[in-house]
C-alpha cells in the first residue's frame, strides 16, 4: 500500500507540473468540467462523457512528458523529434475532435429538448 501511495504521489505531482505549466491541459480540464455540469445537469449518460474527457486529459499528460524527455535528450530542432512531438500533439488533437463528437451526441438531444426545440 505504501508503494502505491507513493506512485499516486509522483502522478499527482506530474498532473500538477502540466496545469501550472501546460495551457492547454488547463484549457482542456474546465472545457471538461463545463461538459460534465452541462451532462449532470442534461441528466446524460455520464460514461461516454467521463471516459472522453479522460481520454483528452490522458493523451495531453503524455504529450507533455514525451515533449519534456526529448528536448532534454535533444534540446536542438530535429526533423524526427519534430516529428514525434507533432504526432504527439496529432493524437491529442483527434481525441478532442471524437471528444466533440461524443458530447454532440450525448448532449445534443437532451439539451434540444430542454430548450424546446
């Protein structure tokens, strides 16, 4: 147990390396807490809606860490670790648009009712 504790300790230390310094992972959590409280309040499935926004926050914390290793390996530009950390990025990038689309149709119906619509 106490191995544990400290492995959830270094983790926990990581995910608050990337919101003090990665923008986007800030941008990306309150982007998904504002659809959590819109699912909450839709009284949406919660599932596809937690594991999304799961997905993003998950893919953005390795794109920090592969980000921070290679440029302290390589901190000169490079075409193969440019092209790592696009890839990287890419990956991120695709989640957050499935991630839009999950929310569409989770969200749209039930708040089309709502709204009367």
């Amino acid at each position: 147990m106490r191995r544990w504790l400290l492995s959830a300790g270094f983790a926990l230390r990581g995910v608050a390396h990337a919101w003090r310094t990665q923008p986007n992972f800030r941008i990306e959590v309150v982007l998904g807490l504002i659809a959590l409280a819109f699912s909450l309040w839709l009284h949406a499935a919660l599932p596809p809606i937690l594991l999304s926004i799961g997905l993003v926050l998950g893919l953005e914390l390795l794109n920090t860490a592969l980000e921070a290793a290679l440029d302290q390996l390589h901190p000169g530009r490079h075409p193969a670790i440019g092209a790592a950390k696009d890839a990287a990025a890419g990956a991120v990038l695709v989640a957050s648009l499935c991630t839009l689309l999950v929310g569409a149709v989770e969200l749209g119906p039930p708040l089309w009712a709502k709204l009367g619509l």
